[in-house]
C-alpha cells in the first residue's frame, strides 16, 4: 500500500524585528477584560505547500527518542465515544490509563497528569480560530508550537513541590509525553502535524510566548518558518492509533521537543465528519540519573 505525502499550509510566528527585543503574548480572558488592542501581540503568517509526510509509510523508523513522535497502539482508548462527553471522567479513567502505560512504556518511576484537551471542531472553524459561542470546546491549534524549559520545570514543581522538583530536576531524567488520538476516526479533518526535532535549529527558529490566563502564565515556543522542517501526520488516524510526541525531555542525545501544529488536508470533511480529538500531557520522571550537566533555563 502506497502511502502518498500531501501538501499543506502551517502558520509561524511572522518573522518581525519587533520580536528581536519584544517577547510576543497572548491573553486568554475575556475580550471585556483587555484593553482593546492590547489581546496579543502575536502576528503568525501562513506558509503554503509545505510537505508533510504520512507517518504509516515507515512507522518503525520513528521514535520519540529519535525524532520527537511516534505511532503506538499500545496506549489503551479505555473509553467509548460518549464517555468523551463528560472531562471529569475522561480524566480519571482515560488519563490516568494513559499514564500508567507511559510510565510502564517509558521505564519511568512516576507520573503525573498535567493536562487534557478534549477538541470538536465548530463550523466556525477556521474562520474564526477559536470558534464562535457556540463552539462546545476548544478549537484546533494551527499556529506551530510546544513546550519551554521554563514550562515543563514549573509543571514538575506544582507536581512534586519546589524541592523534589529541583531534586529531579537536578539528579533525574525529566520527559512530557502528549498522546493524541480521534475519539470519532479516521481523521480526514484538521489532523495533527508533527515536525522532526532533528530538523529544527534550536539557535534561529524557536521564540518563547507568553500565554497569560487567570491562573497563570505559561510559556511556550513559537517558531519561525524554516525550510528545512519536516513535517509528518498519520493519515487516516483512527481511536487505536496513538500519536505520541515529545513536549520536554531533559536527557542528553535524546530528542527533547516536538513542535506540533494542526492543518487542513484536501479531502477534509470527505467522511462527513468534522475532527474530534483528545490529547493529554503527561509527566515521567525516571529513577536513573541523568547522563550529564543541568539544564540552563536562563
């Protein structure tokens, strides 16, 4: 069987000379509480014709350790289609099912659940990126992205405390592991985008973000547009294919990131179904020391 690549367009942070001297933002409260200009400012530019090659053509010859992602089916569903209904229920059965086969699967010593995002897309979609007010979830996120440094050690602190946190930080091996699944497949519509960690130049291509919520401030990077990228999806991803990808791994000579980003395939929509999706973000910290030196998070 022959599995073909398509072409797509991804949106990157525009490349602006206001963003060598200004960190870009973004600010997730309602529109009456910002004042008005003032939401974010983010400027992304769509990049067309952009490659992007279908995992299942040489599904062995991808890791997590290797590139940043890979395709398991041994992470468990655990649910059926209207369990997905209910978050709470989603995170104590689902969640908690998919972090102990992580921790089991990635010889880790503990876990943690650090989030869930449940994602339907609205006919509002992408016209408007984040749907219109009746959009029962969160929307696909087109704009390229993962984790910081910053962002993954704050995730090990209200997981494990300020001083177990700089204990492991310090002595463990520290990864983020997403998993992303339909939980209605195959996915013809907006499926998710990988990009080969190898591919990316860690000194030109990533700019960190603020995105401010009532709660917190969490950062993230954004990327500039790189020809060299690689970019990767599972076609026609069905709810026993678990795309796994890096967010964070603190391991020397082992991938640590895994930008990732939603995009639009040419037959979308061709099963009559819109893209329902869930993802959740794990915490794996390792019981074997690290190979060598601390992290700079400066």
């Amino acid at each position: 069987m022959m599995f073909a690549p398509t072409k797509s367009t991804f949106w990157y942070l525009d490349q602006l000379p206001v963003y060598q001297t200004t960190k870009p933002y973004i600010v997730n409260l309602p529109l009456s509480r910002v004042p008005a200009g003032k939401r974010t400012n983010q400027i992304c530019a769509a990049y067309t014709d952009i490659v992007v090659r279908d995992i299942r053509a040489a599904e062995t010859e991808y890791t997590l350790d290797r590139n940043g992602f890979e395709l398991s089916r041994s992470i468990p569903m655990s649910l059926d289609y209207e369990d997905f209904r209910y978050p709470s229920k989603v995170r104590d059965i689902y969640c908690e099912n998919v972090k102990h086969a992580l921790v089991k699967m990635r010889g880790a010593e503990l876990g943690d659940i650090l989030h869930l995002a449940i994602r339907r897309r609205h006919v509002s979609f992408p016209q408007q990126p984040r749907g219109n007010e009746e959009a029962e979830t969160a929307q696909p996120v087109q704009g390229v992205h993962y984790y910081t440094p910053t962002r993954a050690y704050q995730s090990l602190q209200k997981a494990f405390g300020d001083d177990q946190a700089a204990a492991f930080w310090k002595e463990r091996r520290v990864e983020i592991i997403q998993v992303w699944r339909p939980i209605a497949g195959p996915v013809l519509d907006w499926p998710l985008g990988v990009c080969d960690r190898n591919s990316v130049d860690e000194a030109i291509d990533l700019v960190s973000t603020d995105n401010v919520w009532t709660h917190m401030v969490a950062e993230t990077y954004n990327l500039f547009h790189n020809p060299k990228h690689l970019w990767y999806f599972v076609s026609k991803q069905i709810e026993s294919d678990a795309l796994l990808f890096k967010g964070f791994d603190n391991m020397d000579g082992k991938a640590s990131f895994c930008p990732h980003a939603a995009f639009e395939l040419d037959n979308m929509g061709a099963n009559g179904k819109m893209r329902e999706s869930v993802e959740c973000a794990i915490l794996l910290v390792h019981p074997l020391p690290r190979s060598e030196g601390d992290l700079d998070l400066a």
